[in-house]
C-alpha cells in the first residue's frame, strides 16, 4: 500500500564528480525501489521530512533506514552508507516479503505538530496510528489481582515496589511486607500472579507507528477513537501489520533532539552564534577529551553508568569511536563475550588476528571483533556463501531465536558452506555459537552511526556551551538518565551558577541570565555555604566543594581541571519547576508577564488571579524572592491576603487591586517577625516544593555526621587504592538490573562530590533487597574495584544512617 498513488517514478541524476562507487549503489538501491513498487514510500518520508525541515522541527531517519544511499540522498538519514560500507540489504532487499522500515526521530515535544500533519495531509480515513497491546507485568498483576482479593492498598504498594517488573512473585517478598506465606490468600495472589504474567490488559497506542494507504484503511482494519485528544488508532499492532505486509512508518519522539534544538537556540540568542548538526566543528579534541574522561552526564547515548565506566578505557579519538561505544555497551557484545577482546586488542594488549584471510574486510575495522549485526550478516555471505536474503533471513531469525529457536536451523549451513570454502570446522562451529550469543541484542551499525551523531553534538556543546546545555536539557526534561536534582548539581560541579525560580525574573521554562545577577560565591567550606544560602536573598549557586573532584575519570568525580568551558551565564529555573503549577497557571503567568513586569506579591496576585493554593506554593519554593526574600514572610503575606483577593476580585475587577493593597498594608502592619529559614531548611523546603534545590546538595548540612561516622566524601573514596575496605553514604539517583547481567544490580549513589558507582551481586541484592530497592539515602560497605582508572565499590552490606533529621533527595531514575 502506497501513501500517494499518483507520483512520478523517483529518479536521480548525479551531478558529476560523484566517485563510481556512489554512483553504482544509488542506482542499484533505484532499481530495487523500482521493482518491488516502492517509490511512494521514500517520497512519503520525505515528504515528511521536508515538513520537518519547512517547520523548524529537528529530525533525523535512523534504523537500517541508514543503510540507504537513496535515504541519505533525499536526507531522511545523515549518514552516508557507501562511505560507511553499511550493507543495504539490512535495509531492502528482493527475498524479503515485507516494506522497508525507516525510524523517524523527531524531537520529542513537537512530535505532535508532525502526526497531526500526517493526519491533515493524507486524511483520517487514510491514516491512523497504530495499536500496542500492554500486557500484564509482574507488579500490573500484584496491583490489580490484590485489589479484587481484597487486600489492602498499602500491602500491594509495599509488595510491587520490591518487585521486578519482569518474573514472578516469590514468598520472600510476601514475607518482607508482613505477609502470611501459609495464608490460603496470600498463595492464592501468589498463583494467579504467575498464571496472567504476559496476559493482555489493554489497548494503547505504538510510540510512533503509523499505518498509511491509498485505500481507505477502515477497508482492512478496525479504528477507534484514540485516548488521546485528534487521534485516531487501530486495532491491529506492528507484528499484525508485518505479517500482512502494510505500509508502516515510525514517528518517533526523542528528547535529545529537542535538547540540541533549544541549546541551538539559547547559542544564538545570547552568544550571536549559529549552530546546527550540520555545523557542529567535527573532530573537536575539548570534546573528545571530555569524552574519554566518562565527564557525560546529560549526553545523549552515552551518560549511563556503564558507558561513563567505558569511556575511559575506549578512549574514543573519533566520530567511529563513537559508533563503537554506542554499540559495545548492549546486551549483544557482552552475552557473546566480544567487549574484553575488543578492548585488549585496541589497547594493544592482544594481537589483531582473523580466522581466515576472507574474514578481514568484514572484521578489520572493529578489530577481527564481530559488533554489528550488519558484520554477522557480511560474516555469512563472506564465508558462508549466503545470499543477501538469506543473511536477512538469519537477521530475522537471530532476533526470534528466544521464541522459536529458528537459528539453530542455519548451522548445518553455515557449517557446511564454510567447510566446502576451506575454513576449519572448529572455527565455523564458534562462528555460528558466536552467532547464536549475539542473538536479539545485536546492535545494527546503522543505526548505532545515527546515534553517534547525536551524541557526538550533545558532547559538543556541553564542551563548550555547558550554561546551555544545562538549561537546554532542564527544559528539555523529561529525557535521560538524570534527575533535574542530578544534572544541577552535576552543572554546579562544572562551575554553573543555578539560580532558584523567582517570578519577577523566571519565565515558565529555564532561561540564562548575565553571571552578575543574584551571584553567590563558591565555597570549599560547608558551613559557610550553607549559611551564605540562608542570607542570600537570590538563593543563588551556594555550593559546597564546587571544586572538589577527582582525578580519575569514568567514576563520577571529575578532575580539577574541568575540560569543558567556564560558562558565560547563569542558569535561572523556570516556574515548570515548582510543584503543583500546570498549564493554567502557565498560561495565567505568561498573559499578566506580557502586560509587564511584576512589582510586588500584590501585584502578582492581582494580576494571575491564582487560587491560593498555588500562591502558597511559590512562596515556599521561594519565588517571591526579589519582593520578599524570606519564604515564611512571603507565605504570611500570601495567606493573609488570599481571602480578601477572593472577595474583591469577586465583586469589583476594576477596584481590586486597590482593595488587596490596602489589605496588605493592614496585614504587614501586625504580622508576626518569623526567624529566618536555616540552610539546612532552605534546601528541605526546595525538595518539598521541587524536588532539587539550587541552594546547595541535601548532603552538605550532614557533611559534619557524615565525617563523625567515618564516612567519606566521593572525592576522597574514588581516590582510593584497589581491594580497600571502604563504606559511604550517598542519595541514590538510579538503580539498573539488566536481565542480561546474571541478576547483579548496578546503582550510583550522589553526594556534594560526585558519584559512586556500586555493584550489587544477587546474595547481597536479596539480603539488603528492601533497602535497596526502597530507600532514598543509603550507607554501604564494600571493597573497591579500579581498573583502568574506572572505579566501582563492590558491596556486600547496606544500611540507613541515622541523622539528626530526613535528607531530601530529587528521587532516584531506576531502570530495569
């Protein structure tokens, strides 16, 4: 099925000076397009695309769309295959029964412009998004089963928080939440759990598949109206669509570009610079060298744990490196065992070698390690003779090997074509078990090098614009691996003043601000900052230790020498950040900000018209500072006027704000002098009130405790020896446990310093599983790991430190 039936054939004609090679493989791809019917497709992404580009809207194909030379051509991807050597029957190819399948990346907030589009442009009775069924999960199935056995709703919440999402329910957790494990009940919710894991739940919509037709859709399939508001959805998923051979595509929202798009944006608005990805200098050494340093949180692709503990030992030196690293941190290259060789074999450690001569052209370029999915394909039609369906229908099979088991059917193949070539037995047996490991978690290069890409600008410019970055990534939230409490302390590290939200001078988004406003200088001592934040009425970048880092890379501290560039701005928050404030109160702020600016609380109250509820809430976060810069004051004042607003406002618009005024000069007359907020108080009541505070980390007022129990900083433990006994305490800010990791979890745990990178063997996970998984503030004992400069503490004991009160944390971002 074609999105536009009647369009002219595509067509090429390359300009001269097009090396042959080029020249050969677009007119190669333009023949099988031809054949198989499949112009319309590649304009409809086009025409997709060139809406994106008419609209402001950063885009990028990705997918084994990148193995096309006709995609790069019409610049749906921005990789160049041919240059690449990527293998374009990855992408289409004569065997495969099925269209082509481009992914289009769009950032993520404007994704909606862009399938509201599609919808106008095409029709509704030609368009329609496609369906994904949400199935039952281990902790989905707790929550609703326990609620129809009647358990109570504190029970099932508890129980589903110490749970995978993934595998079952055992008695060890019934047991750790106070539950009766010989309870006929309790076995009961244990059996039905199991007995509906993976059962269909509902209907929700694909995160961006599309299905289009020159025929009116509703013909071949039923649509409903979609949850969300001008949607409309199918009821078929991918796998129904791939089956019957439907023309698909993929709208696909990703928060890194819209990061890039405003950083692009905040440049040229306060540095007079113009940048793109396009523009973005290649090959940059301050880049790189943060890189390699593991320096990367807010990165796209590679800020993880296990990337930045990558990092410092693949040292990438360029844009390829980066192709490399995106690729070797998955589940593919470390179940196949090829991450140790490869490293060994860069770092010189061990010989480049190839099984047989065939092998090289295939494997030269990731040293003799196969990586890529494209490699294995390449591996069997190089030494296996198999044509380039065949090796697309070993793709195919190596991704359902877990369901249907179908690759062990290529092995007497393979085997036997690589025998009849002259290659050892021996050898054509480790290639097809190599094969077989790399299974669904091979990584395609295609789509590894369109990651890079991204990457690679994201690094740029927090390399050389990091008050940019910083600012873009906040407004760019939710995305990532970070908390918002995360990345402003990670910015105050390098040196970013972060100012709090003050209405007199926040928009709704972050924005930057010249460095002289409401600036308060560093300090190495804790007290002093601390108090520096209780005085200062800004609440500006209070910071304790903002130069306390480490020498070694890749463990979360980063040296003294920070690579990236001092920055020019401050970072001032937006109001989005202040809890309880939606949409109306977003658009009642932005309507009175245009009349000018605000002048007093009285002002502002006047003219927003906000409830009192939401008053209250910026005067606890502080944002009445520039008017009254003690919160308690402000929130006196805020509650006492409240009901007066309401009744003036009620009964006389035109005579309110004379009447709140008045009403304030009453109040001010006879309220009470409050003492001021404590640091300790300023940081608790911004958690409170937004989940980060820009008054210092929740660790500095408890730096004194921490110390009188022995515990140290970041910066001090990551400086440590191998094989040392060590314990520290920090806030956790994410958990990982991989299902490919043999139940080890993996979790980072923040102070004022820096990270701390902890790995989690499965006894001690099951031990300490309810603080682990549950607690905000954690202590842990361990011995320490360095290699290759990259630190981890091996734990083998966790517990709660008790302070004098509750440390605050901005939440942990776990993934599973």
């Amino acid at each position: 099925m074609l999105a536009i039936p009647q369009r002219p054939r595509l067509t090429l004609t390359p300009p001269a000076g097009i090396p042959e090679d080029v020249v050969r493989q677009v007119e190669k791809e333009l023949a099988l397009v031809e054949e198989l019917d499949y112009d319309g497709y590649f304009l409809t992404m086009w025409e997709i695309v060139q809406f994106c580009r008419r609209e402001g809207i950063l885009c990028q194909g990705r997918g084994s769309a990148a193995n096309s030379a006709v995609c790069f051509c019409l610049g749906i991807t921005a990789i160049d295959p041919v240059r690449m050597g990527l293998l374009f029957e990855r992408f289409l190819s004569r065997e495969r029964a099925e269209p082509p399948d481009i992914d289009l990346d769009i950032e993520h907030d404007r994704r909606e412009e862009v399938i509201q589009w599609v919808y106008r442009k095409y029709g509704r009775t030609h368009a329609a998004m496609v369906a994904n069924f949400i199935r039952f999960r281990t902790r989905s199935a707790v929550r609703e089963i326990g609620k129809v056995l009647g358990f109570a709703e504190t029970e099932l919440d508890r129980l589903a928080k110490l749970l995978p999402n993934y595998g079952g329910i055992t008695t060890d957790s019934l047991r750790q939440v106070g539950l009766d494990v010989g309870n006929q009940m309790h076995q009961q919710l244990l059996a039905l759990v199991l007995e509906v894991q993976d059962f269909p739940r509902h209907l929700s919509i694909h995160p961006g598949g599309f299905l289009l037709g020159h025929e009116p859709i509703d013909r071949l399939v039923p649509i409903e109206n979609g949850a969300m508001e001008a949607r409309t959805v199918i009821q078929w998923d991918k796998e129904d669509l791939e089956n019957l051979g439907l023309f698909k595509i993929d709208l696909l929202g990703l928060g890194a570009l819209r990061q890039l798009h405003l950083a692009f944006d905040l440049i040229r608005g306060h540095y007079g610079r113009m940048l793109s990805m396009a523009t973005i200098p290649a090959d940059d050494d301050r880049t790189y060298e943060m890189i390699r340093r593991g320096d990367t949180v807010g990165v796209f692709q590679i800020e993880s744990r296990a990337q930045m503990a990558m990092l410092p030992r693949l040292r990438p030196n360029n844009y390829y490196d980066l192709v490399i690293e995106v690729s070797i941190v998955r589940p593919g290259p470390i179940a196949g065992g090829m991450v140790h060789p490869y490293l060994r074999r860069r770092n010189g450690e061990e010989e480049v070698t190839y099984p047989h001569e065939c092998l090289e052209p295939v494997l030269a370029k990731t040293l003799g390690v196969p990586l890529f999915q494209e490699q294995v394909m390449k591996l069997a039609v190089v030494a296996a003779d198999y044509t380039p369906g065949e090796a697309d229908r070993l793709r195919r099979d190596m991704a359902a090997w877990r369901s249907t088991g179908r690759i062990d059917r290529h092995r007497e193949l393979l085997v036997t074509r690589m025998k009849q070539k002259g290659i050892a037995e021996e050898f054509a047996l480790r290639v097809f078990d190599q094969i077989r490991g790399f299974g669904e978690y091979g990584f395609p290069e295609s789509h590894a090098a369109s990651f890079a890409l991204i990457a690679y600008a994201t690094a740029w410019v927090r390399a050389h614009y990091i008050d940019a970055f910083t600012c873009a990534l906040l407004n760019a939230y939710p995305m990532g691996f970070y908390s918002p409490a995360t990345i402003i302390e990670d910015a105050r590290r390098h040196g970013v003043t972060v100012l709090p939200p003050d209405v007199a001078v926040s928009g709704w988004e972050c924005s930057l601000e010249p460095m002289s406003r409401g600036v308060v200088a560093f300090s190495d001592d804790a007290d002093t900052a601390v108090q520096a934040g209780a005085n200062a009425s800004s609440g500006g970048n209070v910071y304790a230790g903002a130069n306390a880092n480490s020498s070694r890379g890749g463990s979360g501290s980063f040296s003294d020498d920070v690579v990236s560039l001092p920055p020019k701005s401050a970072v001032r928050l937006g109001l989005r950040y202040v809890k309880g404030l939606g949409e109306r109160e977003r658009t009642a702020f932005e309507s009175a900000r245009a009349e000018g600016c605000f002048q007093s609380i009285e002002d502002f109250a006047q003219r927003t018209q906000l409830e009192g509820k939401a008053l209250s809430r910026l005067a606890e976060a502080g944002a009445f500072g520039s008017f009254e810069p003690e919160r308690r004051q402000a929130l006196w004042k805020v509650r006492a006027l409240h009901p007066t607003l309401g009744e003036e406002l009620e009964v006389d618009t035109g005579r309110g704000r004379a009447g709140l005024v008045a009403a304030a000069e009453r109040e001010t007359a006879r309220r009470p002098q409050f003492r001021p907020l404590t640091g300790l108080e300023e940081i608790a009541w911004d958690y409170e009130t937004s989940s980060l505070s820009t008054r210092g980390h929740p660790l500095v007022p408890f730096r004194a405790e921490l110390e009188a129990m022995g515990l140290p900083n970041a910066k001090t433990l990551n400086s440590g020896r191998g094989g040392a006994r060590v314990r520290f305490a920090g806030v956790v800010i994410n958990r990982q446990r991989p299902g490919t990791a043999g139940g080890v979890t993996f979790m980072t745990l923040e102070d004022e310093t820096g990270f701390v990178n902890l790995v989690v063997w499965q006894p001690v996970y099951e031990q300490f599983r309810l603080e682990v998984k549950t607690s905000a503030f954690l202590g842990v004992e361990g011995k320490l790991q360095v290699e290759s400069g990259v630190v981890h503490l091996i734990a083998d004991r966790f517990w709660i430190p008790q302070l004098t009160t509750t440390v605050r944390s901005g939440g942990s971002r776990d993934f599973h």
